[in-house]
C-alpha cells in the first residue's frame, strides 16, 4: 500500500514538472513570440531596404550579425531569398519580402503557382524566421502597366494561400506605388489617384481594407525638390526647421506642414477617402537621399542625405504622426542600407546607401535620443582608412597633404615610432587620414581625400601602435560581452528535455532514497 501510495505521489510530481515544462515552452514558441512581435509592430518603425547589386555584400550569416548590432530589426528585401531567410531564422528581425515584377503573370494566373510560392518562401521559414508581410511586385502600375490586371489577382491568390496554412492574420499582403499615381499631391486636401487607374485601386484598396494591411508607397521627397527646384524649400524637404512663415500650408484645410513627406502622406489618406477607404493605413515602404550625383543632381550630397535620414527618423520615433492623422505615426523603410554600385547610371542610383557593402558607414547618422537604434550612431569608435586598389600616387598626395596643410598629427609613423610599420604607403596613410578625421570632429567630408578614404567602424589599431579616437579595449570588451549574450541565448533556446530530465532524476532521488 505504501509503495502504492509512493508511487502515485511520483506519478502526480511527474506530471506537474511535464506540464510545468510545456506551458514554459509555449511561452517561449515562435509562435508565441511572433504575436509579441505584432503587438510591438503597433509601434511606428524604421526599416531598410535590402538590395543585392552589390559588388561584396556581405554573406548572409555576417549580414544578420550586422543587423542586430546596428539594432535594425525591420528589413524589406527585393525577392524572399531562402539562404537569407534562413539566416533571418531565430532572430527578432522582421521581414518584409517580394515578388519580383517578372513573376506576377505566373502567380496572378495561377492559384497553384501563388500556393507554391507560398509554401517554398513563407511556411518553409515561417515562424523562425519573422515574416511580416509580401510584398506584391514593385511600382507595377508605373513601370510595367500592362501587368497592372494580374496585381490584384496575383495578391488575392498568395493572401488565399496564407488562408490556407492559417498565416493570413499574421502576414499581410499588399503592393508598393510610385508617388505618381497620386495627382495634385500640394494641397494634400485637393489630392487624388490618376484616374487611369481607378478601375484597378479601387478593388486594391477594398482587399486592403478587408485583409488589414497597409497601403504601401514610396516616397521621395527628394524627386519632389529636384521636380521643383525653385518652388519647394530644400529645407522642407530635409525636415529642418520651420519659422512658421515658411511652413507650407493647406488654403483648405489650414493645415501647416513642416516636411514634404508628410504631406506626401496625407495626400494618399486623401486620395483613399476620395474612393470611401478611410481605414487602410500608409506604410512608406522607400524613402531616402542619394549621397553623391552627377552635376545634373547638385543636391545629392552627403550632408543632405545624413540630414534627410537623420531627421526622418527621428521624426517617426517621435511619434508626431501627420497634421491630417497626429494620431497615427506611419512606420518607413529607408532606401537603402548598402550602396548597390552595380546599379546603372545616374551617379545617384548607386549613391543612396548608408553604409558599404562591406558594413563600413558612407557617413554617420545623427540620431542621438532615439534609443540604441543605429548603434553606430554618435559612438566615438569610428575611423578613417585609406580605401584598398587606389594608384600609390594618389593615396601619396593624400598623405602629403594631411601631414602638411591638413596639420595631422603624423609623429608615430616616422622611423622608429610606435606606427611607422608597416612602412608602406597605405598604412601611413590610414594614420595620417584617421588622425585628421579625429582632429576635425568627425565631421562631414573630412574623411575623403579626393576619393581615396573611407570611414570604418573598425579599429585600425595594431599592436603598439594606437590610432587616434581608439577604443581598441571597450571594443573587445564589447565582443566578449555580445559573445556572452549569444552562447546564453543558445544556451536557453536549446531543447527543454535535459532541464526536465534533470528535475525528474532529482525528484525521483528524493522520493526512492528514503526507501533503501
């Protein structure tokens, strides 16, 4: 009897721990986390976009690490590539990916092509890897209008497919527009969508509406100014700031506007109301500033894109909204991450960047105060290095002059000093470079010599020799402490079944050993 009664006592104990277990392996499921992701998502955000004409981008794994430690946790890519969504897996980034313009005619006639498709790149990643939405090809009503009949078709067909493998609340489906088809965009309250296409937004923006998800536009405010030179400030299309004679207002609604996306915004709320749509939200799914250009585009400058992009952003953390909705903050991508510098000409297509593809930073967000967003932002661990492949005959002019009319700090590479090896022209240099970049503050253009260097959060200290602006121990500190937090967060994220055979052998211990 009393071994009876030990034995149920085991049995009941047992069971608690197992379902003990569950309910914390439920807590900590992808699923589970996904709906912690939707309810951050409420949130406005900063994303990037993600292309790939890239001459060294980097491989997916890097291209992950990267990510998490600039804390970018929204990506668009241009197609739903599987080796990186796979690296995407296990991770807290969410993606947005694409169907490619050149697969809408096999999609949006086929109901079995849309559900494969979404069986090979969205349940075979989903829920490990954050997919947040599917993007439905790329400006399709302005570039390729003769597949405008098959958009809506092809969206309906892949969101059925969600349907189908239960995903259709979690994923939205929906598809990106130029600015163009929206007409008469200043004053917001006068605008409205080309009427060529009406036939085809009207039907678009009641699936939106009915499926939940975002009107998707991109924005360039940009395009605006080089649009209007003359008419439209450079001011207020880089969100400076704005004595209130020369905000722009709406003679209709009195409405004042300090920035040109935002109106651009408000005139795509218009232009839904005026088909009856008024709940379909606006997610700006590119906007950006080209950092360099041809003479055709003068204001494609690094100032003026550190401006833009530093001033968006804060701009959406701080959760203002628009003057037509203060109420709701639209979430952005920002065009783009990396340089894609095999992109055809203009200059500017391969100029809008904020990095190179090799991580290393075109120039330095300002976006102090919006949390540890960027976490390369305002940091003092960042350098100027001479660029690899330049004629030594350039790179030695360079030299010259930042030893000499750039008054840079060239002591430790003379002979004997703690720099002076490698004793070659590139090494000397990157000190030289990096010791007139500190002494300048960091600031916009004193890293580029005509070309011949490049910012790089990388330090380039070595040995003995310690370049200015170093933090060569903070950042192995830094290495050892994220290294630390990823083995821990494996650690936790392997199976539960040897915490729980721990405990079972244990309290098995503790019942039976009274018993001998």
């Amino acid at each position: 009897m009393a071994l009876t009664s030990m034995f149920s006592t085991v049995h009941s104990l047992l069971s608690f721990i197992i379902i003990s277990n569950l309910l914390i392996s439920a807590k900590s499921s992808p699923f589970s986390q996904h709906i912690k992701t939707q309810e951050q998502d409420r949130d406005p955000f900063v994303g990037f976009n993600i292309g790939t004409d890239v001459t060294s981008l980097l491989p997916p794994t890097q291209l992950v690490d990267f990510l998490q430690t600039q804390k970018v946790n929204h990506v668009r890519l241009y197609d739903a590539d599987p080796v990186l969504l796979k690296a995407f897996s296990n991770t807290n980034i969410r993606v947005v990916i694409s169907v490619p313009n050149n697969q809408l005619l096999a999609i949006g006639s086929s109901n079995t092509t849309a559900a494969s498709w979404i069986g090979r790149n969205v349940v075979a990643h989903y829920p490990e890897t954050l997919i947040t939405a599917i993007s439905v090809g790329d400006e399709v009503l302005t570039t390729i209008p003769s597949s405008a009949p098959l958009l809506l078709p092809a969206m309906e067909s892949l969101y059925n497919a969600l349907v189908a493998s239960n995903l259709h609340d979690r994923i939205k489906v929906s598809t990106p527009h130029a600015a163009s088809i929206i007409l008469e965009t200043f004053p917001p309250s006068q605008a409205y969508f080309n009427q060529t296409w009406r036939s085809v937004m009207e039907p678009l923006l009641r699936f939106l509406s009915k499926t939940g998800s975002p009107l998707m536009m991109n924005l360039y405010p940009y395009y605006v100014y080089m649009q209007n030179r003359g008419s439209v400030p450079l001011d207020n299309c880089l969100f400076k700031p704005l004595t209130p004679a020369k905000e722009m207002v709406d003679p209709n609604t009195l409405l004042h506007y300090t920035n040109v996306l935002d109106a651009m915004v408000d005139a795509a709320y218009v232009s839904m109301k005026n088909l009856n749509v008024s709940d379909v939200a606006v997610l700006v799914t590119e906007t950006g500033w080209p950092w360099n250009g041809d003479d055709k585009e003068p204001s494609a400058t690094i100032d003026n894109a550190d401006t833009y992009n530093s001033n968006l952003i804060k701009h959406v953390f701080e959760r203002t909204g628009t003057p037509l909705r203060p109420e709701v903050t639209p979430s952005v991508f920002v065009y783009e991450l990396f340089n894609e510098d095999k992109r055809a000409p203009p200059v500017s297509e391969a100029s809008w960047g904020l990095f190179y593809g090799n991580s290393t930073p075109v120039y330095m967000l300002r976006v102090s105060g919006s949390g540890t967003f960027l976490a390369n932002d305002t940091t003092n661990q960042t350098y100027c290095v001479a660029v690899d492949g330049v004629d030594v005959k350039t790179v030695q002019a360079a030299l010259d002059w930042a030893c000499g009319p750039g008054r840079a700090d060239c002591g430790e590479i003379q002979p004997g000093e703690s720099c002076y090896q490698p004793n070659d022209v590139k090494g000397h240099a990157s000190f030289a470079f990096n010791s007139y970049y500190q002494k300048e503050g960091r600031g916009s253009g004193s890293c580029d010599f005509k070309g011949v260097a490049m910012i790089t959060t990388t330090d380039p200290s070595h040995g003995s020799c310690i370049f200015p602006g170093s933090k060569k121990v903070g950042n192995r500190t830094q290495t050892v402490v994220n290294s630390t937090q990823v083995a821990a967060g494996e650690a936790s994220s392997r199976p539960l079944s040897r915490g729980l055979f721990v405990s079972i052998m244990i309290l098995v211990a503790s019942v039976l050993l009274p018993l001998w």
